[in-house]
C-alpha cells in the first residue's frame, strides 16, 4: 500500500506558528504582493528576507507536535515492514518534519534554512539571517535570496509529486486549506487513480466534498490516531 501525505500550515500550528489564512493569520498581517513575489523581491530584497528571517527564528523556537512525529513513526514503521511506498509533500518550510524524523519528505514551496544565488545558482544551508547579508559564497556577489517559492513561481519536484500520486493507495491532505494549486489538485489526482482519500483539518472547507474521509479536529489529536490505525 502506498502513501502519499501533503501537508500545510495547520500541522504547524499546535507548535506555535501562524497559518495564512485564519483571523489575524500571515497574510493578514502582510501583503502577499509585499514579501512573497518576484516582483516583491526586485524592489525591496532586504524587506523579503527581513519577513522570512523573522519566520526562521520563530520556527528555531518550535518544535515538532505530536503530529510531526507521528507521520515519522509511520514512515518508520512503513519501511521497517515493507509495506510500500510513503512520501510526505510539505507546503511548508519550517523544519518541523525533518526535526521529528521524516526522511522522504519534499518541500514543494521551498524551506527556510537554505538559500540559492540569482547570480551563480549556488545552492546551499543558512540558519543565519539574510537581510543585510547576501553575499554569495561561491560568486562573493549581494545575490543571495530565501530558498522559497514566491507566488507566480513553480513549485519543487512536481514530477516526482505527480508519479507519487499516480502511484498511491492512499492520499491524506492534514492542516491545509486546499486554495493554493497545484497542491490543491493533488486530492483529484489521487481520486482519479482510485486511491482513498482523506482530509485531517481543524475545519471542513469546500474541498473536502471531494475527500473519501474527513476527520475533523486537531492534528495532533487526529494524525497520532490515525497513523496508529495504520500501523497495524
Ligand atoms: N489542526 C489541523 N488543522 C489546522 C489546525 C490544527 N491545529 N490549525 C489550523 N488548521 C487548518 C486550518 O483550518 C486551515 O484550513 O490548517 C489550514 C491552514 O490553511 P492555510 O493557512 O491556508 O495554510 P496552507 O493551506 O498551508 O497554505 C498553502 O499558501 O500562502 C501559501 O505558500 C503558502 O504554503 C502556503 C500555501
Ligand atoms: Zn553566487
């Protein structure tokens, strides 16, 4: 049987980091066109990487929910029994996933702890702050920037996403409000393969008609529940 889990914003939560779209969420706060564009980028780089500094030390400080470490101990489990594939897609770029443990794990909208070079393509880790630091190691130009994808940017290792989907048993959307594509899609594209599929959210949105099972709640009351009835 194989797995494919995305995750979204609200997996994070109960560790103490805003989603987007609740009351007084991210983008209420800020303007999307203001730190999350290319465009946004080119005019004020420093005020880019000033809103994504901030967001990496609030995730230094949190740390993994039960809901993390959950989906890594079914993963585990998965691997150590041979039952078939698991792959997790996270929306997100904290490293919460990594910190408890999940290994097959793609951040589809980039991570908070690297950064590339728009000069040279250098690639590499940053823990430490952008914003009036940009200097390339490798070419020694101002022309580093955050490892995320800004809207109007495609999303990382779709193609490897989409052979997931076509090949899973099982799709479980957790802590995501389905608004953004193409993660949105990605429950249709497992509908439409024959998988089961399941929504683990704090509230029922419009996507979830399309969802096989919804299990409403918190993710770290459901996802340890849900993960242990797997586990057998
Ligand atoms: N348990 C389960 N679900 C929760 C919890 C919780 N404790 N808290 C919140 N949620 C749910 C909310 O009900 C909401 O449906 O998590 C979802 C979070 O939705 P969004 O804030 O829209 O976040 P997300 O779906 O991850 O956004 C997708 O949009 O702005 C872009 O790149 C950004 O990756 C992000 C993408
Ligand atoms: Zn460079």
């Amino acid at each position: 049987m194989n797995i494919v889990i995305l995750t979204g914003a609200g997996i994070s939560a109960e560790s103490g980091l805003e989603t987007f779209r609740a009351e007084a969420g991210l983008w209420d706060g800020y303007q999307i066109e203001d730190v999350c564009t290319p465009g946004a980028f080119a005019r004020a780089p420093d005020r880019v990487c000033q809103f994504y500094d901030e967001r990496k030390l609030l995730a230094t400080q949190a740390q993994p929910n039960a809901a993390h470490l959950a989906l890594a101990d079914l993963e585990g489990f998965w691997q150590e029994h041979r039952r078939g594939d698991f792959l997790l897609v996270t929306q997100n770029v904290d490293d919460l996933h990594e910190r408890a443990g999940s290994h097959n794990l793609i951040h589809m909208h980039g991570a908070l702890n690297s950064t590339y070079c728009i000069d040279c393509g250098y690639h590499g880790p940053r823990f430490n702050a952008l914003e009036d630091d940009r200097e390339c190691p490798s070419c020694g130009r101002d022309m580093l920037r955050p490892d995320i994808v800004f809207f109007g940017e495609t999303p990382r290792s779709l193609p490897k996403i989409y052979e997931a989907l076509r090949a899973c048993d099982v799709f479980v959307a957790i802590g995501t409000s389905g608004q953004v594509y193409p993660a949105a899609d990605f429950v249709q594209m497992a509908n439409s393969f024959g998988a089961r599929t399941v929504l683990v959210n704090l509230e029922l949105h419009g996507g979830g008609a399309v969802f096989d099972d919804c299990q409403i709640g918190n993710a770290t009351d459901v996802v340890p529940r849900w993960a242990a009835g797997m586990m057998i």
